[in-house]
C-alpha cells in the first residue's frame, strides 16, 4: 500500500505546480478569481497571514497543514510548496543526467535553521516582512514565476503570434524590468538551483523558515517515517534516493525534523522495511522526542509571531499631499486599492508578486526603495507604466496573504487611493493655447472635467471628492517637462471617495432631420 | 472622389441595362429626382435599431457589393477605446459592427479585420464592449492595436502640423476600410466623430495632443480617407465623454449617418447632436484641407426614418 505513496505524491505536486504554471501563462487575464484562491489556499505563510487579517476567518489553509503535518510529517514540503516540487524537478534531472550518482546523509545544519528561523520571526517583530520576504518558498517561486517564467512565456506567445498567425494568439507587452525583483528572483533561482544540484533538499533543511518550522512539529507527529531494524538489511537504497539526506543507515535513524514526506524511500526498499511507522509503537530505536528545549523554541516561535500582528509595526511610506515649495509637490507612492495603507502592506505584503504578476493593466508594479528598505519589492502603483483600470478588482481577489483585501466592484470605485492634482501653469492648453483634454477624456468620475475656457477651448477641473486617484489622467497628460501637468497625490491611508451624481439628460424626440 | 465616379458608374450600368438588382438602387435613382439624377451622397437614417438602421442604408448606396469586392481585404474600425458596457455608448454598438462585418463577408471579403489602438486595457475593451464576440460570430477577426511592430511611420503630405505618424499596418493595407465611430460628446475635441475616430489606428496620440490636437485631426483626415463612414448615433453619449461615467450620460437617439465623405458625416452627426459644426474645429480645418465639405445643402442626402 506504501509503494503508491510516492506516486500520489508526485501526482499531487505536479498538479499544483501546473496550477502554478497556468496561472504565470494566463496573459489574457481570462482566469477567475477562485482559481488564484483555491489553489493558493494551503500556501502556508500567505494563509496565516490571511487568517490574522480581519474577515479572513475561513482562510485555515495553514491549520490544514499543521494537521497534516501532525499526522504524517512534511508532506507540505514535496506537494503544496512550489519551491519544493521546483527543487524535486532538479533532482529528478540530475538522476537521469548522472543515474548512479548516490545521495548520502549528512548531518543535520541545526544551528543555521534554527537561526534562520530565529532571525525571521525577531525580524517581523521589530522590522516588517523584509526577512519573510526573501526566505518565504512561496513568495521565491511566485516571484520567479513572475519575473522569469512569465517573460519566457510570453516570448514564446509573442514569436508563435507573429510568425504562424494560424495559431490566433496576440502579441503582448513585456512587463517593465524590474532590476531589484529580477535579481533577486534569479539569484534564489540559482541558490535553489545548485543547492538541489549538489545537496537535494538543503535549501529546505537549512534556510526555509517554513521547513524549519514544519520540521519542529513533525517531531510530534502520529506518523514517521521509519526504519524496521528487524527486517533491514541495511543495504543503504533507501539512504540513496533520500533528497534530505536524512536518512541514517548506520544508525537506522530518519531525522523525521528534514524528512520532506517525498517517499522516494519506500518503493526503493525491496524488504518493505521503510515507511509511515505509529510513532507510539517501541521499536528498536525510537526517535527521540522533541526536547523541551525545541519544544519550548517552538511555542515561542509560534508565540512572538502572534505577539508581532498585535504590535503595532514600524512602516516607512511616505505620506503624500504636503506641498513642498514652488509646484513640487511631495506626491508620496500610491499603494494598490485594497491594500488599505502602506502600513497594511508592511504587514502583511509578502511580496510574492501574484497581484503584479496577474494585474491586466500593469500598473502595478514592484517598488524598489519607495516604501522604505524594508517595503522592497512591495507592489505600488505605476502611473508611468498604465493607469488603474476602473472596475477591476483583479489584484485583491488573487492576494493570498490578505496584504491587498478584497474588495467588490461598488467598493472598488470608491475607494481613494490618491488624489489628483493640477497645474495649470504647465498644461498644454494654457502654455499652447491648444485644445487637449487627455487627462478629462480618460478619467473615469470626471473628477477631472473640462470646463470652458478661453477662445472656445476648455481646460480641466478637478473634484477631489470623487476622484480615486486611478492615475489615468496622470498616464495620459501629454506634458512631459518639467513633469505631468495633472498627477495624483498618494493617500498614506486609503480613504472614501463620493460616488459621482448625474441628473437625467432631457431628451426631445423630434420628426424632422436637422439638415 | 473615386467612390463618387464609381458610384456614377455603377448606377449608370445599372440603367443601361434596364434591370434593377436592388430597391436601394431603384429607391435612389428615382428618389434623388430620377435616371439621371446624381447618386446618394450621404444617407441618414433615424427610427430603428443600429442593424435595421445599417441594412436600409447600405441598400441605398447600393449594398456592401459597391464598395467590397471578392477576395478583398477590408478594415472595420469601430470605437473599443474603453471598458465598458455596450448601453454605456462608449464603444461602437457591437450589433452595428457584427452586422458590417456580416455585409462585408457577404460581398465576398477574403478577411474583415477589427481593431482599435484603446485608452483602457485592450483585451478588457474587446470583451466587455462586446464587440469581439460580434465581430467573431461574424466572421471576422480581431487584431491588437498595442504591438508597435504593426505600426509603419508614414508620412502626411497635406498635414500643416502632423507631418509624420506610425499608423496600423491594417489600416495601411487594407484595400476597403469602414469607419465605424461612436456620436460622443468630447471633453476635448468637443465631439468625437469619424475623423476624431482615426486616432485609434496611429501609435503617438500623445503627439496630437501636445500639437493642437484639432489640426492633427484634420491633418491625418487628408492622409487615406475610408472607403465609407457610418457613425453611430444609435446610444449617444451627451456628456462626460468620451468615456462616460454612467447610463445617465447616454440618450437613445437612434441615428445612423453613412457617406464616403468625413467632413460631411460629421457636419450631419454633430447637427443631429444639437450643436452648430462651427463649435467642432477640426471640422472646419478638414474643410479647408479639402478632405470634404460641410456644405449639406450641396450633397444629395437621402433621409429615411424607419
């Protein structure tokens, strides 16, 4: 029965990195929402982070790999976290390439993944995301789906699009480079890359705060696997196809804290001496239980993570609106609708890029400095780049973490993420003396209006009561020098913007045709 | 004036041979005064819906066969510049489009493509207007106006501001192109009709805002004219536009204008919205570029209301 398990296994991780890949492929923004969030539900670090995030009581994806975890080990490792079945596809080449290449165990890196983990949670409790950001496995294969997957796919669309027209696909825009998101996802591609190479899964036994952390409560659990010394001939096959190099033949010991549940073990022993083993059940050489010492780490793991959403955190966006001197105007960084307030987004922004990865207009784009150091690659939004387009509500129906909430259409057009500006003085209309009205033609409130003006022309006014800070009329101003004639003003903390009013248009049918 | 000659023709053999194809034919000859009588150089239609309204005007300037021929590749560019719905009147009403692209399929069109360079996301602008879904069931096809690589610099030999621009390969190419705008108000172009309609096949409209935007109008108006223009002025949108804010901007006038001649569609169109074609500048700028006239009273209009 045991022997199917690996089967399953890789059935299941193959499903959910195709889940992965359909959604990075998806350029014609066609997929629903409840795609994005069923197959990111039992993303560990995004579910808890949504859990803790009011209204988001049902998101227990994580609970639901605790259980798991508690009943058979990290089974999360080798079939939920893309990372790892990214990990496993290495390993898997390198055998074919090199097929009596033999893994071995090593000893476990005990200090460097408890201090990892360490440092990850005393992170988020005196300085944000920052360490989650780039350790979390999820947000490292989300980003590099986005910054390097997505680009490769959509050459790929783009090259069948212009040279067999027969296949009927259109060619796309490329995403603007991002320098930060791009290295970063391409050297964590590489680390995992030739880590997976020359040591299986030692990103995930020595760096990834979330293994490390699934590692400690599958010391308790009901189910591990185990050698059966009396029937082991200790002929090491198991130890050879073991990715977490945790398997001990000499001792016939599993270090059930790296154990990744990949069950590459069980098919590879002829004597059926290795598999899933009742921990309660006395054999030869039992486990040790998790020492008080782990146990108590664990509790405070668990304990300072909770304590560190109830303090408040330290964000370094700046606010917006302060007009500095002359027409300069400190226009701050306008974050996603949704996401409520750089602080939320400090909170609880991952930065695993599915909102820019799957944002149809573009706009949103990764930040680099402009939320502070510790807000790197947060997504913020891009008036250079395209505007925001008025009834999408793309972003927060794909965010995993609850970092940009979800929010319906009628909520969506009210919400004020900036607010417009205008400068005359600068406008092509007053400087030219030309007709224009960009900026009014794409607003979609008429908070930016066109009101007459001189020799017939009109020129734009603006109600900030009913503007939402959408950016259209900033992408469209034609000005250029010294900078956009209208642009919006980013709201630290979102606010509620007036629905526009209209009074019905009095219409006369008439008989005749007036020419 | 080639349509112009053409039409003349066509009616002329028409005559010689004593046998009328079509009652479009019968109704022009003998309404514009009789055999000899010149064609129709504009039609406008009132009363009916944007499909009704199309096949009794098309009928009169002959059908789609006077201006489609077999194996021909034909433009139908509508208004899809932005997301929204088709009772909002931001986009060309999809029935008006699939219905052309019906006719031109019917007259033999080898390819009837459908695009526009839109102001919101272009794939969102497509469905949601319902345009694409019209033009598909049709029969005809959808190309992108956001690949810059479909875009060729030209030049624009009677443009006074605009002396170059990169236009749409399919607008370049094609031998038949059908205008097909939406009546809008415009914050500001004023209005935006047939000529207003052409910014979506260049690639910098930023350009003609930052120039005078009403002399770039006219100017790119003298550079390839359309094989026929037909506005639609079945929802208009009366202000707030071009993109609207709600259904509250829109009246159902049920229009519809079709002429070979920009200036003169858009002098009707804007008579028909209530204001004087004086208040649309370019307009008068087309004029004088000889693109076409605003003189109505000249042009043999057939008028009917259904």
């Amino acid at each position: 029965m045991q022997h199917y398990f690996k089967k399953i296994r890789v059935f299941v991780a193959l499903f959910f990195m195709l889940a992965f890949i359909i959604a990075f492929s998806d350029i014609k923004g066609t997929l629903p929402s409840w795609y994005y969030n069923s197959f990111l539900y039992l993303q560990f670090v995004p579910s808890v982070l949504k859990f803790i995030t009011p209204g988001h009581i049902l998101a227990v994806g994580f609970i639901i790999v605790l259980l798991f975890t508690l009943a058979g080990g990290r089974v999360y490792c080798s079939t939920i976290c893309p990372l790892g079945t990214l990990q496993d596809m290495v390993i898997f080449l390198r055998r074919r390439f090199s097929p009596k290449s033999r893994l071995r165990f090593k000893k476990a890196l005990t200090v460097m993944r408890y201090s990892v983990l360490s440092i990850t949670i005393v992170s988020l409790l005196f300085s944000g995301m920052f360490a989650l950001v780039l350790l979390d496995p999820y947000a490292n294969f989300s980003r590099i789906g986005t910054h390097i997957l997505q680009p490769a796919i959509l050459w790929v669309n783009n090259l069948l699009a212009r040279t067999v027209p027969e296949t009927g696909l259109h060619v796309f825009e490329y995403r603007p480079f991002h320098v930060a998101s791009f290295t970063i996802s391409a050297g964590m591609l590489m680390l995992v890359f030739i880590m997976s190479v020359f040591r299986g899964r030692l990103y995930c036994n020595s760096i990834c705060p979330v293994g490390t952390l699934l590692g400690l409560v599958s010391k308790l659990s009901f189910y591990k696997i185990q050698i059966e010394p009396a029937s082991c001939t200790k002929c090491g096959k198991c130890q050879a196809v073991c990715k977490a190099n945790c398997i001990n033949i000499k001792t016939l010991e599993v270090d059930s804290s790296r154990c990744v549940a990949c069950y590459n073990c069980i098919p590879a022993c002829n004597d059926s001496s290795i598999g899933y083993i009742f921990s309660g059940k006395k054999i030869l050489k039992l486990n040790e239980p998790a020492s008080d010492k782990r146990r108590r780490l664990f509790i405070a793991t668990i304990a300072g993570y909770l304590a560190s959403k109830t303090l408040p955190l330290k964000a370094s966006g700046k606010p917006g609106g302060n007009r500095v001197d002359k027409g300069f105007y400190e226009r701050g960084t306008v974050s996603p609708p949704g996401s409520q307030s750089i602080e939320h987004l400090h909170e609880r922004c991952i930065s695993c890029h599915m909102c820019i990865s799957a944002c149809p207009t573009k706009v949103l784009q990764p930040t680099f400095l402009e939320y502070g150091f510790t807000g790197m690659m947060m997504p913020k939004m891009d008036y250079s780049v395209h505007f925001c387009n008025f009834d999408c509500t793309v972003c927060g129906e794909v965010c995993p973490t609850g970092a940009i909430t979800r929010l319906t259409k009628d909520e969506k057009t009210v919400t004020q993420i900036g607010k417009v500006v205008f400068q005359k003085e600068i406008c092509i209309v007053e400087t030219d003396g030309t007709a224009c009205g960009s900026c009014s033609e794409h607003c979609p409130t008429q908070a930016v209006k066109m009101v007459p003006y001189k020799n017939g022309l009109t020129i734009p006014h603006t109600d900030v009561s009913i503007c939402i800070g959408c950016g259209a009329c900033e992408y469209a101003c034609p000005v250029t020098h010294p900078h956009k004639a209208i642009f919006v003003v980013a709201n630290a903390r979102h606010e509620k913007a007036q629905k526009p009013q209209a009074e019905k248009i009095e219409h006369v049918e008439t008989d005749e045709f007036p020419f | 004036m080639k349509r112009r000659d053409f039409l003349k023709k066509s009616i002329g053999a028409t005559v010689a041979s004593g046998t009328f194809l079509s009652l479009g034919g019968m109704n022009s000859a003998f309404g514009a005064g009789g055999f000899f009588a010149a064609p129709v150089d504009l039609v406008a239609v009132k009363g009916g819906g944007p499909e009704v309204m199309f096949d009794r005007a098309i009928a009169e300037l002959g059908g789609m066969k006077a201006f489609v021929k077999a194996g021909q590749t034909v433009l139908v560019k509508p208004n899809i510049g932005w997301d929204a719905a088709p009772e909002r009147a931001a986009n060309t009403n999809p029935l008006l489009v699939g219905k052309i692209v019906e006719h031109c399929k019917n007259a033999g069109a080898k390819r009837v493509i459908v695009f526009d360079n839109t102001c919101d996301e272009w794939t969102r602008c497509y469905k949601n207007s319902g345009i694409e879904a019209a033009v598909k069931s049709a029969g005809g096809e959808m190309v992108t106006g956001k690949d810059e690589k479909m875009y060729r610099e030209v030049t624009v030999p009677k443009g006074k501001v605009l002396k170059t621009t990169k236009v749409h390969q399919a607008y370049l190419d094609s031998d038949v192109i059908i205008n097909v705008p939406v009546m809008k108000n415009h914050g500001g172009a004023t209005m935006t009709l047939s000529m207003k309609n052409l910014m979506g096949v260049v690639w910098d409209r930023g350009f003609w805002h930052r120039n005078d935007l009403h002399q770039c109008i006219a100017d790119f108006a003298t550079f390839k004219k359309p094989t026929l223009n037909v506005i639609d002025a079945f929802n208009v949108m009366k202000r707030n536009g071009p993109r609207g804010v709600s259904v509250d901007d829109v009246v159902n006038m049920k229009y519809l204008i079709l002429t070979p001649d920009m200036v003169a569609a858009d002098t009707a169109a804007v008579k028909v919205f209530g204001i004087e074609p004086s208040a649309v500048k370019h307009i008068g700028l087309a004029e004088q570029l000889g693109v076409g006239t605003t003189k109505l009273d000249n042009l043999n209009i057939k008028r009917i209301t259904i």
